[in-house]
C-alpha cells in the first residue's frame, strides 16, 4: 500500500485520546514511518512538515473552534507546496478554520448503528486507485456496536470540496450524507473521510479489513502526491470533462439536455441573450439525488448543440437561500438580466432576486434585500407540509401595461392547488394581487409546482405542476382571474415542471423526464435526470399544438425511408439500428393494435413496444428491461385524433419522446441493458397495418460541437 520511505505526521492537539492512540498504532503497523506532530508545536514554528509526505489528523472529540490557531497557515501553506492532509471523523470540521474551504460540514454527532456502517462511493470515482480495490460502490469499515463520531455534510455543500461519497447504514444508501470529500489546494490535496472509522475496536473482521484498505489508500494515495477524483468542477470544460467520464453509458441520452454528472430536475430561466439561448436547470453538485440544489447552466447556438457552463447559482450559507436556490425564471429587466428564484432555508421558501452585468450570463449578484417577499399572503390559508411551513414556491414573469406581474405556485388548504399573482412597480418591490386561479382539490391536485402563462394569441394557456401530471389550461385572463375554457395534459407520460422560451414569435418548451429506475440504480448510473427536447406550442382552432422544434432536424445523419409498409398480422424487423433515432411514422391500420418496436434485443428479451388501438397510445414496459425498473404501461387516449395517425418518436438511450400529429404527447423513461438492445420493427396484430411512410434517421450528439 505504502512506498517504502514514506513517512506519515500524526497530527494531534492534546494527549491522544484511545481512538487516536488505536488509530496511530494501527498507522505504525502499516506505514514505514509514522511521527506524533503537535498542533501547538506546528504553530510555533518548530517543525518542518516538509518532512512528511502526509499529514492525518484522526480526531474524535468534538472540534473547538479556533483549535488549530495559528498552526492552519502552517498546514494549508505545507498543502499548497504539493503535501497532503487527511482529515478524518470530526478533524473534517477543520476546514474551514485551514482555509480549504469556506463552507464545513455542517453535520456532527456521534453514531453507534446494530448495523455495519460505512461509505457510497460515488460510481464516476470508482475506476479511480483508492476506490478501484472494492468490490462494488458500498464499503463498509465500522462493525456494530462500534461508536464513530461524524463529522459530514448533509444539507450543505462544501463549497470547493468534490464529495467522493455518501454513506451506508446496513443496506440501506445515504445519498444525503458525505463525509468522503477531495480538494485541491495549490499542487497538493485534502482528503475527508468523516464517518465509519473507529480503530478502537476489532482489528479483524470484514469492515476493519475494508477500513484499512480504505484509509490506507487514501493516504498512501496522498503521500504520492496523486488527486484523487477531480476538483470541483468550477469551468465549463471541468464539467464537460465530468461529463465525459460518462460517455460509455448506453442508457445516457446522446441529444437531449443532461447534467454533467449528479443530478438534475426542472428547467429554469429559459433566455435568449446576445444571440445565445440559455437553459439553467436545477442541478445537485452533491450526487445524482434531490438536494443541496444549485443552477446549472447550459448554451446554446441553434438549439440543438450545447456546452456546458459553469454552475450559475450556488445556495449562501447566510442567505434565504442556504438549503437550495429552487425553480424561477429570468427576465430582461430593460437590459439587465434578472433572475427570480425560491431561496429556500429551514422550513420557508421564498422569492429571490439576481441580477448581472456578465454577457455570458455566468456570474450573478444576489440581491442582498432577498427574500424579496418576506412571507406568502398573510389573509390566504397556504397549506404546510411535513417540510414547508407554507408549499409556496416558483415563478413565472411578465411586463403588462407598465407593470411587472408575477405567478407563484401555491396550495390553497381545503380548496387546491393555487397560482398567486403579484404586480410590482420593479422586479423587487411586489403586491399581492389575488389568486390567478385555484383548482379544485380531488381534480387537479392540492399544490401546483412551477405554474407559467402563455400567450398563444387566439387564447392563453397556463400551465401547473401537481406532484403527478403537468395540467394545462386554455382560455383567457379576466380582471385578474383565469377563465377555464378547456383543461388536459401536457404530457401523457413523465415530463413534468416544463418552462418555455419565448423568442422570434413562438413559445419552446423544456420539461424535466425524470428518471423511473429507483434510487440506487441512479447513483451508480452516477447521473439523473434530463430535459425533453424543445418542443414549438401554439394554438390552432382553440387547441394546443405540440412539435418538435425543427431545429432538431440539423441533428439528423443517416436516412432510410419506406414507403407504404405493409403488415397484416406479423412483423417486419429493420435494418438500421440504434439508440439515438428519430422516427416518423404515417400508419392507417384496421388491425386490433399495431405498432413499432423500439430497443429490441435481437431475440426479443428486451422490447418496448408502442402500441396503437383504435382509442389508445400504449407505451409497453413490462420487457423494456432486464433490471428491475418500472414496467407499468403509459397510455394516451387517441380516439379523437384523425386518421392517418403521424407519429414522431424520439429515441435516446433511456428516454423516448412521442409526438402524434403535433397534437398529444407522452414521453418517458426505459432501461435496455442490453447493448444489442438497439432494433427496430413494426407489426400488426388481428389485421392489418399500413405505414404509408417510415422514415427514420440517426441523430448526432448535443455534446458535439462540430460533429
Ligand atoms: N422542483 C423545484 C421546486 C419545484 C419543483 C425544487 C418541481 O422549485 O416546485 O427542485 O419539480
């Protein structure tokens, strides 16, 4: 594990308490050299830390704060030549105080678990040294019964560390919880291991083997003057290189919007500036779970190719917005990019305001009055939940008549789902104006998410989130209120909280596709979640149209086109294969169900079929997968739509996108395991199908600037 010469300075405050004393002899057992270096003897002046080539400090009594005084230039100048520093169990806390961080753990405690317990590594490290001995993402290196003091973060963020891992408790996964954290401070590097360790127990046994692979590893790794995992990712290029640790995946769409890695949900301020369309996207740098969320961001030329930006907004430790900058939107504030977002901190969630001067949109200012509504409507009954005490939350804006409107989605108790309006003078000063519109609780659902109003020009059309569906609304604005003329869905499958651009005449709509495989499939995936492709929206004859932007079309390569494809009871394979595919399909059919067959093995153990009755679009799941994944069907009803039906699919790794005729859609998510999993067929059951036209085409990545 450790080179020959390779001597390790034990870091301590005081006398060695018996975990620190168990820790050191477990160190001296498996290091060449192994030294005692006081803290106080640091901070005189008297030792050369030049001399080691890591330093650990193992601590498990409660940090004081400042307890490493005057010793932390010492160390963070000894870091910055190119040494190394393990901080483990509470030692973690330290930081801040070291100056390698602004922002510490914000967990501490102590933990003893009838359960081992122990680290999640994080799957795009796990090729990396230290993590390559395992087997498998889950370590365990604290036996039951063993008390182990943590220092870890949970509902924040470091704000220069990488989290390399989350924790396990037994079986279960805690995604929330990370205690295993890189940085990079000048040429050399901190390591944190927060939790799970205590030496002061069994020395034998499967957890205290992994707990010296484990901390061996990491210091060894350290004393080699190696980094381990990257830096946080501050540059666009830093989070593409991020994102090409994940090109192998084939479950990983190609041309649809993806978090670099970790995780993302809704699109948010959809802008066209200098010529640039920009989509940020509520983004966790934490892991590929829900939390600790920043923005995201990425640009775009045509729509169609995009790069990645560095993170937009990150949560103030201080600010209204500590545990997570949530869903908003961005406004021209005559000139000024404007953002307004929902800070949220402890059980509140409230409006915020950013603004910048950067033409690239890339650093914000905060404004230093947010929140900038300081609570939801005082006479209105907002429902609480087991996290908020009042659901109130996102934003939609608009300029009408010399003054700023704005929606926020809400929950009305007892009545339903709820879209507030407020008018303001400027984008930081605003009056409640009433209710836009409350639903009606058993229908529409009792908290509307994300609400936005369009207008479409022969009528408007507002838009909400309700936890399940996006409900959609056609009919008009009158002295305040919505008038409901009709209501459907967006999306007949999982595309929820959409956000839409408007720009050269049209509307574009970005909604979030969730991922449908549970959560730990997703954080060895080591990603989540992705946008739709852009969809144009306008109405015709009082109803919604829904098409694929046909900047889409710029993405297509290869071509094959069938003309009147004739199937009476049976199938017809293809030979184009793939996981990145447009099709477009024109299909009269007399027969009980037809349809298209999409990600097939070749011997049909895998499959998703897309099935068409006389009154439904059927999305079959239940073979789409050989891992276990949802393989509930999603069903749109079709018996209204004329004949030809005009299908268009969108295909890409794990996620399908259908259009029929520019009317309805339903997108959603399946699993192919399989890398054969890549064929295409059509057939008909009980008579006959004609595709009066097939077309389909290749479609290049997102990713690829100059493909
Ligand atoms: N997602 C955001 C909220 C919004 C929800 C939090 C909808 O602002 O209400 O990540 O998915």
């Amino acid at each position: 594990m450790f080179d020959s010469a390779v001597r390790i300075g034990f870091l301590h405050a005081a006398a060695l308490s018996p975990e620190q004393h168990a820790a050191r002899e477990w160190c001296e057992a498996v290091a060449p050299v192994v030294e005692r270096v006081s803290l106080p003897e640091v901070a005189s002046g008297s030792v050369d830390l030049d001399r080691y080539d890591a330093l650990w400090w193992h601590r498990d009594a409660v940090l004081e704060s400042p307890e490493i005084g005057a010793a932390a230039p010492e160390i963070y100048e000894y870091v910055e030549r190119g040494g190394g520093l393990l901080l483990s169990l509470r030692a973690l806390r330290a930081v801040s105080e070291l100056g390698v961080d602004p922002i510490a753990p914000d967990a501490t405690g102590v933990e003893e678990a009838d359960v081992p317990t122990g680290y999640l590594l994080k799957s795009i490290y796990a090729d990396r040294g230290v993590f390559e001995e395992f087997d498998g993402l889950r370590v365990a290196t604290c036996e039951p019964g063993q008390e182990a003091p943590y220092a870890r973060y949970e509902r924040v963020l470091p704000e220069r560390g990488e989290p390399l891992g989350g924790g396990i408790h037994g079986e279960e996964d805690r995604f929330h919880q990370l205690p295993l954290v890189s940085w990079r401070v000048g040429e050399g590097s901190v390591l944190g291991a927060g939790s799970a360790l205590a030496f002061d127990g069994p020395a034998d046994g499967e957890p205290a083997t992994d707990r010296s692979r484990l901390v061996g590893s990491l210091l060894a790794t350290l004393a080699r003057g190696e980094h381990l995992g990257t830096p946080r990712p501050r540059s666009g290029e830093g989070l593409t290189a991020m994102r090409e640790r994940l090109d192998g995946d084939p479950q990983r769409p190609s041309y649809h919007l993806t978090p670099p890695a970790n995780w993302l949900n809704d699109p948010n301020g959809l802008i066209e500036w200098n010529d640039r369309y920009h989509v940020f996207y509520q983004y966790n740098p934490g892991g590929p779970m829900h939390g600790t969320i920043h923005w995201g961001h990425a640009v775009s030329d045509d729509l169609v190719h995009w790069e990645d930006e560095p993170v937009a907004l990150s949560p103030s430790p201080d600010g209204p917005d500590r545990d997570g900058c949530w869903s908003g939107c961005a406004i021209d504030d005559d000139g000024t990019p404007t953002l307004l977002y929902t800070g949220g901190r402890g059980r509140s969630q409230l409006p915020c305001r950013a603004t910048t001067t950067d033409p690239g949109l890339r650093t914000w200012e905060k404004d230093p009055n947010n929140p900038i509504i300081p609570e939801p409507p005082a006479d209105l009954e907002v429902i609480a939940s087991e996290h908020w005490e009042a659901e109130f939350r996102d934003h939609c804006v608009w300029r009408e008549d010399g003054r700023w409107q704005q929606l926020i989605g809400a929950g009305i108790d007892g009545e339903g789902g709820a879209v507030l309006r407020y008018t303001g003078d400027d984008l930081s000063d605003w009056e409640y104006a009433g209710p836009l519109l409350i639903g009606d609780w058993e229908g529409a659902g009792g908290m509307w998410e994300c609400p936005e109003l369009l207008d479409l020009g022969e009528t408007q059309l507002l838009h909400v989130s309700n936890y399940e569906d996006v409900i959609y609304f056609l009919g008009g604005v009158e002295d305040g209120r919505f008038r409901v003329e009709t209501r459907a869905l967006l999306d007949h499958g999982d595309l929820y909280a959409p956000q839409s651009l408007f720009g050269d005449d049209r509307y574009l709509l970005w909604g979030w596709i969730p991922e449908a495989r549970d959560e730990r499939a997703q954080w060895e995936a080591g990603w989540s979640g992705t946008l739709s492709v852009p969809r144009e929206l306008s109405a015709e004859n009082g109803e919604l149209r829904q098409r694929p932007a046909p900047e889409l079309e710029a993405l297509r390569r290869s071509h094959a086109r069938h003309v009147d494809l004739d199937v009476a009871d049976g199938r017809r394979e293809f030979d184009v294969r793939g996981r990145s595919l447009e099709l477009r399909a024109t299909l009269r059919s007399d027969a009980e169900e037809a349809g298209i067959g999409v990600f097939e093995s070749p011997d049909g153990v895998e499959r998703t079929s897309i099935r068409l009755t006389d009154g439904e679009l059927i999305v079959g799941r239940e073979d789409s997968s050989l891992a276990e994944s949802v393989v509930s069907p999603r069903r749109m009803p079709i018996d209204d739509l004329a004949r030809p039906i005009e299908l268009r699919a969108f295909l890409d790794g794990s996620t399908l996108e259908l259009f029929v005729n520019e009317r309805r859609c339903l997108s959603t998510r399946v699993y192919p395991t399989r890398p054969d999993s890549d064929g295409l067929s059509v057939y008909a059951r009980d008579g006959r199908a004609l595709f009066e036209e097939f077309e389909l085409w290749e479609l290049g990545s997102a990713w690829d600037a100059d493909p």
